[in-house]
C-alpha cells in the first residue's frame, strides 16, 4: 500500500482534539477524534488485506503479527508505568477497579468493563486511568472478525464484498441509532453499534481500487477534501457531551473523514495542509499520545486534587506529548523491526504480556497490602462510605433509598445495579410521589435529579406536618422544558410527568435542583413553565459544594489525621464563583427565587468537611456532591424550611 502523508496529518487532528477534551480545553467535541480514528483504522486494514488478498499473499498470521507490533509494545509499557503508579497513590477502592480494567485490557475486553461499570461522560470517568482503552479493545475486536471474513467474501468478487458492508454497515448503524436512546452505554462501548464507522473506511479502501476520483476531477477533490476537514471541525467544536454519541450527529466526522481518505491528496490545499510536517510529526506520536493523555490525566487529579488549571493541564498535554515521543522512539519503533523481533517472538511476547496483565490486574490489590498503610480510621471513614453500586452498602446501612425516596425515580436503578444500563424509563412511580393528599395544607413539590433528591430527607425533617413533600426527580436528569411522555428517554418523561404532576398538584412551592450546569437564562424558562403549569412559587437551588475527588477520599487520604472542620482542598471554586453570579442573576423575576446551598456550606474558599463533634460520621457528602442526610436536615432546618415557611 503506498504511504499517503495526508494520513498520518489527519491522524494528528484526530489526537489533539482528544487531548484537549479531555483537558477541558475547550474542544467539547473532541471526543469525535475518535470516531475519526474508527475510520482511518477500518481504511488502512481493509487497504492492506484486500490488496494482500488479491495478489494472493494474504496470510492470518502475519496480520496478527502486524497488528501485535503495532498496538501492544507501547500499550504493555503505558500499563506497566500506568500499575505502578496506581500501586503507590491510589486508594484500595481506586486501586480495587484500576486492578479489574488491568485485566480487562489483557483479554481485550476494556469496552465490556466499563460498559458495565461507567459511563465515559460520568462524574468520575476522568479519575480512571485505562478508559481509554475502550476504543482499542473495540478495534481488537473488530480485528478477530473482519480480516478472515474479508478473506472469505474477496473470492466472491469486489461487488458482492463491497455491498455485504454496506449491508452490515447499514445495520450496524441502524443499532447506534436504535441503541443511543435506549441503551447509551451500549451504544457508546460496542463494537455492533461502532462497526459502521470502521465499516465506512472500509468501503473507501475498496472504491479506491477501482476510482481515483482526486485525479480524475481535481476541483471536485479540492471542494470535497474541505468539505470533510470542515465537518470534522464542526463536530469538535459544536458538539458536547450532551450530543448522542454514535448517533446521526456521528456522520459529520465520519462522513469528513470519509471525504478527506478519497480526495485529500498533495494536489489540493486540504491534503497538503495535513502532509504538512508538524502534523505528519505528531500523527506518527498519535497512537503514543492517545496511550499516555488519559493515565496522566488521571493520576494528576487523583493526586492534587485541587481542581487543575488551563496552564496545569497544557502542561500535563505537553507531558503526554513528550512520553510518546520517547515510547514512539524506544518502544513503537524498535518492535516494528522484524530484523530484531521474529514473528515467533512478537505473538509470543503478546500472549505472555497479556497473560501477565491478567494476572497482574488479580494481586495488584494485594500487592504490598495497600490498606496496611492507612490507620483504623482512616479505613473507617472508606468502609463507612463505601458504595460500591452492586452492593451499596453506604446506603443500605443509612437507608438512603428511602430516606431520599427513590422510588419517585423514572430511571430503573435496579437494573443499572444488575449492569443493564438504560434510558428506559419505569413503567409508573407511585402516587405518592406525586398525588395532593387533601389534609395538607402546603404542598412542596421536588423536581430535577438526584440534587433535587438528596432534600426529601431534611424538608420532612424539618417542615410542619401540614406539608406535604412530593418529587418527580431521576437520577442524572436536569429539569428541562419536555415536551412530551417518552418510553424510550426516562428522563424526557421524568420532566414530561413532573409537569403534569404541577398542573394536577397545583403544588405551593416547586423546588427545582440539579447537579451541574445552571444557566440563568435557563432556569427562568424553567421556572415560568412551572409557574404556568400551577406552582404558586418556585425555588431555584443553586449547585452542592462538589469536590475534585469524593469527599470521604478527600479526607481519608488527605486531611487526616489533622481534620479539619472546613478547608479548600479540592473543592470546585469555578461552581462557587458561578453560584455568586447565578444569585446575581436570578434576584429579579417575580415569585421566582434563587437559594443558595454553597453560601451555607462554604465562605472564603473553604467548604464544611464535617458538621457536628464526630468527623468521620458528620462528613457533608458521601461523594462528589451530594448532601448526606444529616447535611440535608442541617440545611433544610437552618436555611430552606424557613425560606419556604416565609413565602407564605
């Protein structure tokens, strides 16, 4: 296959975007950068293969061996540097799940584990050093499959190979479709609803054989080729985490990439802007860069904590950049050396290495026994709080489910806990949720996510017995203006039923609550809509002090043993400085009010680690954000019962 410079340009525009998602740099869809990865990998495999199969020299083996040189050297090394050192700063619970994706990239199923324990978007998704690798193991996957099929199919001819791709790749993204409404984690990690991206490449190695449409019509090319490096642009910079993702909106950089592989060439603008040299430089880093962006990331905010600044982390890209450098230079290229490594050597070093990793990922928490460097309390405060989703036993033990009643809840928790992550909503909540009892006098109606959740507890702790507390609220929902049911979103009907719940309750006050992302202009549609639907008043609740890394983590790892009551120790000062701008912002609109949480629970940078005499039982969250139930009545009794009490 005859090398095209363009390629290695396009592959650096797909790996720094990446990187400055990732960094929180700006590129809100950079994420894409993948997506574009998919389809230069399905291109240059199926260039590869075909071309082999066709001149009869396609040989199982050898792929497999050029794969090996290519993927596992630098990823073996990454995931040793990467064990080390989670074995000496990680937590046992963070060491406990890094350990469990150890293995799970020694067997090439990262995508399955995090499929079944994380979302990429979540809270925490930027604490885990191998997400990652959920990309690779979807091509390793892909790779198992689709050269000896290709083998099988090419003796049918180029038109019968080339429309059972279509075919499959019409499938394949008839799933990512069906699936991202549904199912999202689904969507997002497996390769059946990914296969369609790696597919599109596919198809274009193939056309390539027989049309040469860059040579053929060159100002067509030259318009094409800008037309895909433009759809990809667009979809680094007007997508967000909030864009279904694989989704229709996944054929803009699909499509570009597309575009850019059949036009781009050293004859028009486009191809040699990306043959250029820097971006061909950083393309051959790529790979390395993408190994080492997400381990360093992670690593740095496990350890700092305080949330990183813009120059903080232009720093820690800089440090991937400069990792990969060395591993592309030591590592990559001396393996790639068939004079040095035989084919014997590279399939047996892979299988070894893997095999290591697997076993590696089972002592690795037993390792030097990590809990023996902490003292008693220090493992009270993280048995205290552990809340591992399979066995919750923080909330079992606190009785948090019914105490924030979670049964008012349209996402099936249930069967996440189970590992069957979807946006089905339940089939119904109860009517106490929702239903006006006739003996109360006030009714407050909770309405939003879980941030809206975690006040149940303290407004009936707290409120006379003539209020009645009713919540339409689902965990990882922002209130929203819905405008209709939905059995496929819960979270489309979470907001459609709180709705209809404010017309039939005609509740005295709406309280509404989210966990992030507030925006003034927002919220007053919002409120208006409630107003509209029936609520007398509405309260607006600012944003819960979050921390960087879970605040039990914070203090077992960090504070102790001087624990202090109050501190700024990895707290988000960019949501308290938004709460003082969002109350700014809100003081105006009539029966319309904004209440602050941070101004409470914090003063001066500092936020309450603890309220009462006992620290490890009194601490304000028992996560990244959320109010325990003794913070919930604390501020309820001290703050938001008389806020309520005073409206009328």
């Amino acid at each position: 296959m005859k090398y095209r410079a363009e390629i290695d340009g396009l592959r650096a525009w797909a790996v720094l975007p990446v990187l400055m998602f990732h960094a929180g740099l700006g590129v809100t869809g950079g994420y894409a950068g993948v997506d574009v990865f998919f389809v230069i990998s399905g291109y240059l495999i199926t260039a590869i293969v075909w071309g082999e199969v066709q001149s009869q020299k396609f040989s199982i083996l050898r792929f497999y061996e050029r794969r090996a040189r290519r993927i596992l050297p630098a990823l073996f090394f990454v995931l040793v540097v990467s064990a080390l050192v989670a074995w000496r700063t990680m937590t046992p619970a963070h060491l406990n799940a890094f350990a469990h994706s150890l293995q799970a990239v020694g067997l090439f199923g990262s995508n399955f584990f995090f499929w079944k324990t994380s979302s990429y978007f979540d809270a925490n998704a930027d604490l885990k050093p191998l997400l990652h690798t959920w990309s690779l193991a979807v091509e390793e996957q892909y790779y198992l499959f689709f050269p000896p099929l290709l083998w099988v199919l090419a003796r049918r001819g180029f038109r019968f190979v080339t429309l059972i791709f279509i075919l499959m790749g019409l499938v394949s993204f008839g799933l990512a479709v069906a699936f991202v409404a549904s199912k999202p984690e689904s969507a997002f990690y497996l390769l059946p609803t990914r296969a369609w991206e790696l597919l599109a490449g596919a198809l274009v190695a193939l056309a390539l054989t027989r049309f040469q449409p860059a040579v053929a019509q060159p100002r067509l090319s030259e318009a094409a080729a800008a037309l895909g490096f433009g759809l990809i642009l667009f979809a680094y910079f007007a997508y967000g985490q909030s864009t279904p993702c694989p989704s229709a909106y996944t054929l803009a950089p699909v499509l570009g990439t597309v575009l850019i592989l059949s036009f781009a060439n050293k004859s028009n603008i486009t191809g040699r802007f990306l043959a250029s040299k820097i971006f061909v430089f950083v393309g051959l880093l790529s790979y390395s860069i993408y190994l080492w962006h997400q381990p360093i990331f992670a690593f740095a905010r496990l350890m700092f904590l305080d949330e990183l600044s813009s120059l903080q982390m232009l720093g820690l890209c800089g440090l991937s950049i400069a990792l990969a450098y060395l591993s592309w230079r030591f590592v990559e290229r001396p393996f790639r050396d068939a004079a040095k490594f035989s084919q014997a050597s590279i399939l047996s070093m892979s299988v070894v290495g893997c095999l290591f990793f697997i076993g590696l990922g089972a002592l690795l928490p037993h390792a030097g026994k990590a809990d023996a460097r902490l003292s008693a309390q220090q493992l009270e405060i993280l048995n205290r709080y552990d809340n591992d989703p399979k066995y919750w036993r923080y909330f079992t033990r606190e009785g948090i489910p019914e105490k924030y009643h979670y049964e008012c809840d349209f996402y099936d928790i249930e069967a996440s806990r189970n590992g069957v992550v979807t946006r089905v909503p339940r089939a119904s909540i109860p009517e106490p949720c929702y239903v006006r009892s006739p003996s109360a006098e006030r009714v407050v109606l909770l309405w939003g996510d879980s941030h809206a959740q975690h006040h149940n507890y303290g407004l009936r702790r707290s409120l006379p017995q003539n209020w009645q507390v009713l919540q339409v609220a689902s965990s990882g929902c922002p209130p929203a203006n819905s405008i209709g049911s939905s059995r496929s979103d819960y979270c489309q009907q979470s907001n459609w039923f709180a709705l209809q719940a404010i017309q039939k309750a005609r509740p005295d006050v709406v309280l509404i609550a989210r966990n992030k992302g507030h925006n003034s202009h927002e919220m007053r549609e919002i409120a208006d809509l409630a107003i509209r639907a029936g609520a007398k008043e509405v309260v607006w609740l600012g944003p819960t002090p979050h921390w960087s890394v879970d605040l039990p983590l914070v203090a077992a790892y960090h504070l102790w043993p001087n624990f202090p009551a109050r501190t700024a120790l990895g707290v988000n000062k960019k949501l308290l400085e938004q709460d003082l701008l969002l109350k700014a912002e809100m003081g105006d609109m009539p029966r319309v009010s904004y209440l602050s949480i941070s101004e409470y629970f914090c003063g001066g940078g500092e936020c309450d680690v603890y309220l009462g005499k006992d620290p490890i039982a009194g601490l304000t969250s028992w996560d990244y954000g959320h109010l325990t139930p003794l913070a919930s009545e604390d501020f309820s009794r001290a703050v938001l019962a008389p806020k309520l009490l005073n409206l009328f």
